[in-house]
C-alpha cells in the first residue's frame, strides 16, 4: 500500500476519531513508513455493524425485561458484551445457574450476596440491578 | 518512586510495540517490524468450532507472549516474567517492579481501558502495554497503539489484568532485567523467518497456518446456505475486523511483516529478501481487496450464494500465494 493510499476515513461513532491508528506504507521509494489512519472504510463498516447489532439485541432484551420475560441480568449482561460463559465466570457459577437467574421468578428470590456479585460484575448498584425495568413496567 | 524516563512511541501492533518500547528503554534499538519478525508475529487461525462473542474465532497472530519471549530469547536477554492468583499480589509485584525501576510490559484486557475509545473497547483479553510509573494513585501508561502516553486508575487497571475469559491474563506482566552484550541480531532475524515459515506451512491440521485460510475459504462458501442472513453478515464483519483494526498495520499484519523483511534485507545485505518483501506488500493489497468486498457484501447485505462463492475465491487467491512465498522463503541459503 502506498503512503497516499492509506485510509483516512473517519469513524464518527463512540469516540472512534480519537484514536488515528498506525499502519505501515510504502514511499515514493518503496520504503516502508509508519502512517497515522483515521480508519478504513471496509474496517469502519464491519465495526459499525457488531455495535448495531449489540444495540439491536439489547433493546430487544430490555422490552423481554419489562415484560417479566427475563431478568435484569440478561439486560446488563448484554449491556457489558457479555455472555453466558464470561458472565458464569465473573460471578463464580456454573452456566446453568445464570441462566436460571434471568428468570424473573427465580432472580425475584436471590439473596443479597448474590445480587452484589451479579452488581460488582455489572459495574453498577445492587439497587439499578433489582429496579431495571420496574418503572417502564409501571408506566406503560 | 523512582523517576523511569520511558519514552513512549506508537507502533501498529501491541506486543511488538510494547517489545521495541522496552529493548528502547533498555538502549538497544529494535524497530517494530523487527520485533514482529524475529518473534514470528504473523500466524492465521481459524477455528469454526470455538465461538468468541458469537462468532467463529479467526486470528492473524500467533499467541498472545510469545513475541516477547521469542524476541528476548533469541536476543539472548534476561527478562522476569510472571503470573498471578490474585489482582493484590499483581498489583503488589507491578509496584515493587516499578519501584527498582523496571518499566513493566502486561496483559490487560482492552474492554477495562477507559482510555480506549469506546468504539474499540470489546472483551478481547490479549493486549499489552507497559506500566512505567505511579502518580497521586494513577498509573501510568505507554499503549502502544495510542498516539500519546496516557493514564489509568489502579482499580481499572486491576480489572483488565484480571479479566476473564478467552484467553485469561492472570496478571501476567514481564521487564527486561539485562541485555546481553553483543546481541546477535542476524542469526534472530534468520531464526525469526525459517520459524515463520514452519508455523505457516507445518500445522498438519486444517485450522492452523496456511492450511487455515483454505478452511476459512471453504467455510465462506457455506455461509448463505447454513447461516440466516445476519449470521453471515456478523460472522463476515468479524473477519473483517480481526484483519483490520487497530494493531494489525493493515492487511492482517501483511505490510507489517514485509516491513521486517524490507528492514532484513537492508541488515543483512540481502537483495532477496527485499524481492520477498515486495512480494509480500503486493499479497497485503489482495487481502485488502478481500476485506474491501466482504465489506460490500456485509452492507448492501448480499446474501447470494454468488457473492459469497467470489469471497471465498479471492481468499483463495490469497492463500495460494503465501503457500509458494513461504515455500520458498523457507528455503532461502542462510550460509551465504
């Protein structure tokens, strides 16, 4: 790739244009440079599409939430890209207990402890984990 | 404290940037592509049957250390490198470490960098950069892919040593204790091609090497016929993304490598192996051209079994090339 070749495309979303990579380019002369990229068309189109499929999956999961079809689990897990496996493992259980967590009527009977585990995970306040999704429940 | 005046320096990839950054700190000067050549940085894998975040796993490096141990030991340097049970014991030696004043290189996970755009932040648990100094409770941070040196608090700094997942970082952090004396660098260089030649076309299993790309190719053509038209689309993004962002200097680490070979031939004196790395950057423009079509496929959302067939033979086209380029690197006279 040439120098004047390299892409300068810039990725205007979650910050994306702070960050001008470095790649490697060729001179007038054939020699290889380190250039800064604001991004690359290609590159910037497969990355839009992980973070809208991240947040198509999670307002489909908030509305199952509001439902009472799942738990708030199944919501902030999402929230931090999160899976089932990585979830199991931050929390200390095994696969089969998350996911019975994300039954409403199970998650409703969770001890604080747990609860706090699942919070520390998430990043937020035992308090957000147990009311999300109740005030829309009311509201609507 | 002491004060260790590390000069922080951009590079494309994390671990060989974070390998030059430390063999700089020490005085000895070993560009970037250098480092990713001697450690044998390039490598492809693809593995349909392990799931990370959803999609198939596919990787254009080797694993996630061995660039620095690679380096360090055909260098002939003496270097401390450690894993953890616990983020206090880490964060403990990390200090102890700086406070001999070792600039400190680690693994982190990039989801618990807050000073990573967001855009980039996902749980990929394999990035390095170097701890060389502590600040009113902050650390601070050369990460090699950041234009400048930053900062990050202790306790985002614990969390991404200890992330969980695929692969897990335990804490794992290394220094540079001693250089050897007289470093021999030619016969590293030589060592660094003959091993990435074998790592490309040895692995007698389809997901590994060369051998990997022909599965990835083969999988290709089966996306529109077994996947539903957002799997496909996903699992082609990821492709895309494994071989062009941040780290991979383009082309999957293509021109990077030509780089080193460019670099080589200069020390070396060698005019082949400048032919091989003009080689090499005409192979990076194709896989460029692949990832520019898989692009235009994934968003005008094609999901004909044409279009996919194309990919796949482009990919192919790829792979047939670096199977003669590494055959015959591979055999390249060494005693000349």
């Amino acid at each position: 790739m040439d120098v004047n070749d390299v892409p300068q495309d810039p990725k205007d979303f979650k910050e994306g244009d702070k960050l001008h990579k470095l790649v490697y380019a060729t001179d007038k002369d054939g020699k290889y440079v380190g250039v800064n990229s604001a991004g690359w068309e290609a590159e910037n189109v497969a990355m839009k599409q992980a973070w809208d499929a991240v947040e198509s999956d999670l307002l489909e999961t908030k509305l199952k939430v509001i439902s009472g079809e799942l738990s708030p689990i199944a919501f902030f897990m999402q929230n931090c890209l999160m899976d089932i496996a990585l979830v199991a493992k931050y929390v200390g259980k095994w696969q089969w207990q998350v996911r019975r967590h994300m039954k409403p009527e199970v998650f409703a009977r969770l001890d604080n402890a747990v609860l706090n585990v699942y919070a520390q995970t998430f990043n937020i306040s035992k308090e957000e984990l147990i009311n999300f999704g109740k005030q829309d429940q009311v509201s609507t | 404290m002491n004060n260790i005046h590390f000069t922080h320096k951009q590079h494309a990839h994390c671990e060989s940037g974070v390998t030059s950054n430390l063999l700089g700190y020490k005085g000895l000067k070993i560009s970037e592509p250098l480092a990713f050549g001697i450690g044998s940085g390039i490598f492809f894998g693809h593995l349909p049957f392990l799931k990370i975040g959803g999609t198939p796993g596919t990787t254009f490096r080797t694993w996630p250390g061995a660039i620095f141990k690679r380096v360090t030991a055909a260098l002939n340097i003496r270097v401390h490198t450690e894993k953890f049970k616990s983020p206090e014991k880490a964060m403990q030696a990390l200090d102890a470490a700086l406070e001999k004043g070792y600039p400190v290189g680690m693994l982190s996970s990039v989801y618990y960098l807050p000073y990573l755009p967001e855009a980039f932040r996902f749980h990929f648990n394999a990035h390095n950069l170097v701890i060389y100094g502590k600040e009113n409770g902050h650390y601070l941070v050369s990460d090699p892919v950041m234009e400048h040196a930053t900062t990050i608090s202790a306790e985002d700094l614990a969390k991404a040593r200890f992330a969980k997942g695929t692969p897990e970082p335990n804490g794992f952090m290394y220094y540079i204790e001693e250089l050897s004396k007289e470093p021999d660098i030619k016969t590293a260089i030589e060592k660094g091609i003959k091993k990435t030649a074998w790592y490309m076309l040895s692995p007698p299993v389809p997901w590994f090497g060369n051998n990997g790309i022909y599965t990835l190719a083969k999988k290709l053509r089966e996306y529109p016929k077994k996947l539903t038209p957002r799997q496909a689309s996903l699992y082609l993004g990821n492709i895309i993304r494994m071989q062009e962002e941040i780290g991979t200097g383009g082309a999957g680490f293509r021109y990077l490598y030509a780089a080193f070979l460019q670099e080589a031939g200069e020390l070396l004196k060698r005019e082949e192996l400048q032919e091989f790395s003009r080689e090499l950057t005409a192979i990076g423009d194709q896989w460029r051209n692949f990832a520019y079509s898989a692009a235009r496929i994934m968003k005008a959302r094609q999901t004909d079994v044409i279009s996919y067939d194309q990919l796949s033979d482009l990919l192919i086209n790829c792979a047939d090339k670096e199977k003669d380029f590494f055959k015959r690197i591979r055999k390249l006279n060494w005693l000349a």
